[in-house]
C-alpha cells in the first residue's frame, strides 16, 4: 500500500524568497512561512504560538515566487515533506526538514514593496501541472449558504 506525504500550510512570508540559479535551467526558491495559531489557556489568556517553515520551491514555480512573493505576504501552500541528511564536520548526523512546495495560491493584496505583474495576480492559483488539471475554486460562502437553505436535510 502507497503512503500519503502531503502538507497544507496558511501563513506569511518571513522575508523575501532567496532565489538561486543553478546548472541548466534549474531555479530553486528558499523561504521561511510562519503559521500561528492561538488559543485560550486555563486562566483565559489569549496565547498565540507561532511555527517557523522553511520551503523549497523548484523550476516555473521559483520564477513566480521570485517575481511575486514578498516579505509578509500571505500563502497557502501544498507540498510534501522532504527531510535532508548530511554529516557535520564532527562526524555528527545532522537532518533537515523542509516542505517541498508542488503548489502555493498568493493571497490578500499585493504587498506594498512588489514589483511587476497587474493587480490580480497576486491572487490567481501557481502549480506545476497543466491548467485543465487545476482544481475548480471554492463556491463563495454566500453561495454556500443560499444553496443549503432549500434542502431537506436531517441535520
């Protein structure tokens, strides 16, 4: 039986993607994605801890990012966990865990210090497969709701 690696992240950008050119056509983009999450503890505190991932973006995907993606934008992204191994000059194994994004939707507006592109971009859905592949959007959530209104349902 096959496994499943697959990642779902929503957050900000630390800094700006760290683009490299590499042998051939070969680009890979570095980025850090912060993810928060808050909650309530005991006392009914509001605590926010905040989760740091570094992401690789390889090819096409790489150029968009560089063009587009700044320092706090907003990203949701899906990829897979890829974790490098090496061994340190002291002889100690060291790992690596990143996420190695297949594909990310910029959102919000575009951040203030970006370059190129028109205004919608920002907004339209990167992947590394053909567009007639491309999942269909999300129905709005007015939509949701007047389509729900009318149905029998038990619940």
């Amino acid at each position: 039986m096959a496994g499943v690696n697959k990642v779902i992240l929503l957050g900000n950008l630390g800094a700006d993607p760290e683009v490299k050119y590499l042998e051939g056509d070969n680009v890979v983009a570095k980025l850090r994605l912060a993810t928060t999450e808050s909650y309530k503890d005991k006392t009914g505190n509001r605590v926010e801890q905040t989760e740091w991932h570094d992401l690789e973006i390889w090819g096409a995907l790489a150029k968009v990012a560089e063009q587009y993606l700044r320092k706090g934008s907003q990203l949701y992204v899906e990829g897979k966990i890829k974790t490098d191994s090496w061994q340190d000059e002291q002889g100690q194994n060291r790992y690596r865990t990143k996420i190695r994004v297949l594909s990310f939707t910029m959102l919000g507006g575009k951040p203030e210090d970006a370059t190129g592109g028109s205004p919608s971009a920002p907004q339209q859905s990167t992947q590394q497969r053909p567009a007639s592949a491309a999942p269909t959007s999300a129905p709005k959530a007015q939509e949701m709701v007047s389509d729900t209104e009318d149905d029998d349902l038990p619940f």
